[in-house]
C-alpha cells in the first residue's frame, strides 16, 4: 500500500483539516512508513471501559505501537488551554494509551502546518528507535533460550563451574534486556531526538507567550478607545486637544476588522492569517460532523465548501445546546466572526469556540 491508496482508503476517518494536512504533509515524509500498518482513528477502550480514539495509530506486531496525536493549544478561545475537566480527561486517556504499550508522540496544529518536515523527522527517529529496540529484545531472547538449553543440558553431566559460568552469562543477558527499555539509537540520533523535542517545547512555549501578548494589546487598544470615546462624550467644553482627540477616535473606529462594529469583508481575511480580526459575510452553509473526533462544526462563509474563495469557521468540540441551536439558524445571516486567521490550502480560517465570538448583524 502507497501513500494515495491509503489516504482514498482512510478518506471519512480523517477528521478535522489540521489531521487532514497531516496525512497530506507529514505522513508521506516518515522514512519507511508501513502504511499497510498506519491506521486512523484506532479505537481503544480505556479502564472505565470507555472507548476512545488515536488520531493516527503505527502497530507492528506486539512490540510497535505508537499513537500519534494532532492537538490545538486553544481549542475553546478562553486563552488558557485546557480546563480542570479537560485536563483530567486528556490525563485519563493518556494513562491508558501508555498502559496498554503505546508509545505517545503528540504535535501542535501549527508545527503541522508550519514544520512539516521537523515533525516527520521526529516520527522517522521513533519508529526507528522502536524497531530496533524490537530486533534488540528479539536477539537477546533468543541468546536467553540458548543458554537455558545449554545449562539444562550441562546439568546432566557437565561440572559445576561451567553451569555457574553460563547461569552467570544469563543472567548478564537479562540484565540487557531491562536495559534495552532504554533505546538502540545512535549517540547522534539520540542528540537529534532530544534536540527535537526541546525545539517543540520552546515552540510551544512562545506560543503561549505570543498569546498573552496579544490579549494584553487587544485590551490596551479597548481601554484606549473607551477613555478617549468618554473623554470625548464628556462636559468640559475648554478640554485641551478636544479636537485632536476626537480626530484620532474616529480614525480608530474607521479601521476596519478591530471589531463586529467595522468588520473586515470576508474575502480580505486571507490578508491578515497570523492576526486576530473581525470579519463579515454571508453564511451559506452550516454543516456538524458528530461523527469525526472534535466533533467539528464548519460554517462557510461567502461560498460553500469546497470553492477556496470562502471564509470557514470552525468550532471544536461538544457545545452547549443553545450555541449549537443558535449556529443551526446561521444559513442565510449575514454575521460578524472574531478570531485568529489561519490558512489551509489557500482557504481562509478562523476557530471559534464561544458564542461571544460569533454575532448576527
């Protein structure tokens, strides 16, 4: 099986697009990928006896299995990551995936997006250290069962001293074997691998930093704009630079796409991926997919999917019947969306997770 044959093959199973641009980008790249041995959304059933679902799933024989993971930092926009609740769950499923003998490699949806190769490398160093370490054990155990046979066999006839030196040579092997648990990589391989996985961590973290900022700006932009909207409302009619400051107030409600009061048109939103903005547009399409992990929601924006000129929004995750009522009246209203703008294949994006960030105009 190649690469094309298997994303046909596994077409419905791959659910949201950061999964979607994995299989595409990353998967292709790992060096000698069994892909008659990857599967999609690998069903588990955790200790409670509830089942549970690996994005991408690499089995070869009992020794081989890794789970591998697409994850958003944010997937509900309240700038915090995971909740309490979340967390005890995304913990629970870990505790089983690694219990049950997965190996678990995660990675951010923009290291997909942005470090394909870097994240196919850090793929390609596993299986290799997995396999080996498979080859390894194998060998050691058959050494085990051959001195096991020679001891037996020495035990018939042989002098003590001899069946002491090779129950002393088993017992070395075994040793070995608790020691394998460590990896059969390289020095310099195993240099690449930790370089990686402090490369991911940094990566992560300056993405939580870049977040704390922006939030902090939005907000001083937003108490700017209050004060000087008060300032200018108020009483004093021989205020200093009265004039002034109302030319520069209507030049910050005049700049399109800071807020649902002057949005930007959804077909300019592909010019500001990387940036927060408010945008505008029809809905002509509002479709849930239950069925996929996340359980995403897609609203199409100007054009239905699959023409690119569109704005899609997409929601994560389970949500309230009320959010979920209201996004099931959208088709045919013309709303204003806040949030980060990504792309994917040409096709501007914005998550949303709150009914805050969503309004009918």
């Amino acid at each position: 099986m190649n690469a094309d044959l298997w994303l046909r093959k596994n077409k419905g199973k791959v659910g949201n697009q950061y999964e979607i641009l994995f299989a595409n980008s990353v998967l292709p790249k790992v060096e000698h990928l069994d892909w008659g041995r990857l599967s999609a959304q690998r069903p588990i059933t955790d200790i409670d006896g509830r089942q549970r679902f690996i994005d991408f799933a690499i089995e070869e024989g009992e020794s081989v299995r890794i789970a591998i993971e697409v994850d958003g930092y944010d997937k509900r926009g309240v700038g915090s990551g995971m909740t309490h609740r979340e967390f005890l769950d995304w913990q629970r499923r870990e505790a089983s995936l690694v219990s049950q003998g997965w190996v678990v490699i995660r990675f951010a949806n923009r290291d997909v997006r942005d470090r394909p190769e870097r994240c196919s490398k850090h793929i390609s160093l596993l299986l290799r250290n997995e396999r080996a370490k498979t080859e390894h054990v194998s060998s050691l155990l058959k050494r085990v069962k051959k001195l096991e046979n020679e001891i037996h066999r020495r035990q018939d006839g042989g002098s003590s001293a001899t069946v002491r030196q090779l129950q002393e040579e088993k017992d070395a092997v075994l040793e070995q074997l608790e020691e394998s648990k460590s990896g059969a990589l390289t020095g310099g391989d195993k240099k690449e691998l930790a370089d990686l996985d402090v490369a991911r961590s940094q990566i992560h973290t300056l993405k939580k930093d870049s977040h704390v900022m922006k939030t902090t700006i939005w907000a001083l932009v937003f108490l700017i704009v209050a004060v000087a909207f008060i300032l200018v409302q108020g009483p004093p009619a021989d205020f200093t630079g009265e004039k002034s400051l109302r030319a520069g107030t209507q030049t910050a409600a005049s700049s399109a796409g800071t807020d649902c009061g002057s949005p930007l048109h959804w077909r300019r939103v592909s010019e500001f991926v990387g940036q927060e903005v408010a945008a505008s547009g029809p809905v002509v399409e509002v479709s849930a997919r239950p069925d996929l992990d996340g359980a995403p929601i897609w609203i199409n924006i100007g054009r239905q999917f699959p023409n690119s000129d569109r704005l899609a929004v997409v929601v994560w995750g389970e949500v309230d019947k009320t959010f979920e009522n209201f996004l099931e009246t959208l088709p045919g209203e013309n709303v204003c969306v806040i949030g980060e703008v990504a792309s994917y294949k040409g096709v501007a994006q914005i998550e949303i997770t709150s009914r805050g960030q969503l309004q009918v105009l």
